[in-house]
C-alpha cells in the first residue's frame, strides 16, 4: 500500500474521535464540577500524569501560550494535586492520577451500551488498530515518541473493546502530533504561535490578527501576539499582504513548506501500517467507516 492510498484513514479516525468526544466529555465535565474537580486533571492527562512542566507539555503542545499552563500549574499545586520539584517541575500526586482516572471512566462508562457494530467485529477492529498502534511504539526515529508514550492510558484489556477502540484511537491521535511536529519543528523551532499563523492562512479560515485571536482563543494568545506573529512569517517570507489591507495569504514558499510539512507527516504517521497486509487495510477502512457512523448515530439517541 502506498501512504498516498492511505491518507483518508486520518481524517476518518479524527472524525471517530470528536464523536467519542460528543459522547463522553459532557459527563466527564459534569463529574469534575460535581465533584470539585479540577477538569485540567482529564485534560492535561494527554500530555502524561507522572510530572508537569511547561518544557514537557510543549513537546506536544508547542502552539499554546505557555503562560495559560503556568497559571494552572499554580491553581493545581495550591490545591494539592501536584507538587514542586527542584528543576522548577512539578510532581503529580498519586490522588490526581486516581481522580483523572475517574473522570476518563466516567465518560468511557456512557459507552457501555453501544451496540451498533458486533462484539466480533469491535474485537477485530481492536486486533488490527492494536498491531498498528505497536508498531508505531517500535518504528524507528523520526517520529519521536513522546505524545504516544507519554499519554495516560486507562482502558486496558480488562475493559470492554468498544473503550480499548476509543483508546488505541487516542494513542493513534498521539502519534499523529508526534509525526507532525517531528516534521514541522525544524520550520518554527520555539516558535509555535507563527506555524498556527500559517495553518490559520493555509486552510483560509482566519486572515488577520483579529479573527486569529477570535478562532483560536483557546490558545491564550491576544490579537497583538498574532500580530507580531504575522509580521514574522511576513519577514520569513513565508505570507504576504492579501487584497485588502486587513487580509494576508501564504506565499509560494510558504504554500510549499505547509504542503512538505503535511508529507512529511503522513509519511511517518503510516509508514508502521505496513504491519497490516492490502487486505486487512480494507478491512480496517469498512470497520472504522461502520464505527463512525454507529458512534453518530449512537451519541443523538442518548
């Protein structure tokens, strides 16, 4: 299988992953606010629950201003959940990483009653996400593995396959940013907040500072940080003035780093699907397509 045959898996599999989220996230957020849970616990457990640091969590989240953790990171030590260490780190108690346990649960548990696909066929999804997922923990470097290993893990095999699924998904989602950023790094080094600035022009959807600051709030970046943002990929020759003096474009060069970046990132994020054979990819395709569409129409009927 070439990786150009390929590339449609990742769409799919982010496309099972919001519907798992749609399912399950507003009963995890309604557990951390009845219980007086940080909800950060659930939400930093993506980025490991063994230390937080910002140097650690930048190695996955590269593009968020790292000042928004920092605050957290206060908050969290005040009420006990972590714990300062001498490198300016910080230690996550054992009770913490029992309460994002039981937030992860409280979310897997609203799956319990999907039916939409077969025990069998859940186990053989299983089976065949599994052997990719391995195989990505063992392909050689590049990627590096930190977001794929890193992550907590809570559905193991003592769990039903429908949770094991959303798991491995959540591992393959992890490997996904390790491939990216392991080919878009060497472009923005430390700085993250210009590569989202040229995400944010090559798919169109925000052409200034202002709409920037708007659409991705959640970064916890101002308009002025995407300003001066802007005006570096402007130096870097990567974006130019558009058609109107509040709109900018990618040029040619950046167009074309944009374009290596997303190869680069597909080459590494399938090349351990090679672990499966054409026809267990094919397989894998109707499985997943089954499950998306199960998953969708499971989560309108709860």
């Amino acid at each position: 299988m070439t990786i150009e045959s390929l590339t449609k898996f990742w769409p799919l599999i982010y496309s099972i992953v919001q519907e798992f989220w749609t399912i399950t996230e507003p009963h995890i957020e309604d557990a951390a606010i009845r219980n007086d849970f940080p909800i950060e616990l659930y939400l930093y457990s993506e980025l490991g629950l063994d230390r937080f640091s910002i140097q650690d969590f930048q190695r996955r989240d590269p593009y968020s201003n790292p000042e928004q953790f920092e605050r957290v990171f206060v908050r969290l030590n005040i009420k006990g959940w972590i714990e300062p260490m001498r490198d300016d780190s910080f230690k996550v108690t054992e009770k913490a990483r029992e309460t994002a346990r039981f937030l992860i649960q409280a979310g897997d548990v609203q799956l319990s009653d999907f039916a939409a696909i077969s025990d069998q066929d859940l186990k053989r999804l299983l089976v065949l996400l599994k052997q990719i997922v391995l195989e990505s923990c063992l392909a050689p470097e590049p990627p590096g593995k930190w977001a794929i290993l890193k992550r907590f893990r809570v559905a193991d095999e003592h769990y039903p396959p429908i949770m094991q699924i959303r798991e491995y998904l959540m591992d393959l989602f992890a490997y996904h940013d390790d491939s990216h950023l392991s080919a878009s790094r060497p472009y923005f080094n430390e700085a993250g907040i210009v590569w989202i600035v040229l995400g944010a022009l090559w798919k169109g959807d925000a052409v200034n500072a202002e709409q920037m600051a708007e659409k991705m709030a959640f970064r916890g970046y101002d308009v002025e940080d995407y300003e001066i943002a802007i005006q570096a990929a402007l130096e870097l020759g990567w974006a130019e003035p558009g058609n109107r003096s509040d709109k900018f474009s990618l040029t040619e060069e950046g167009k074309k780093l944009r374009e290596q970046a997303e190869q680069d990132t597909n080459e590494y994020f399938y090349a351990p699907w090679s672990v499966l054979t054409p026809d267990e990819i094919k397989e894998l395709r109707e499985l997943l397509t089954r499950l998306y569409n199960g998953l969708k129409a499971y989560g309108k009927s709860i």
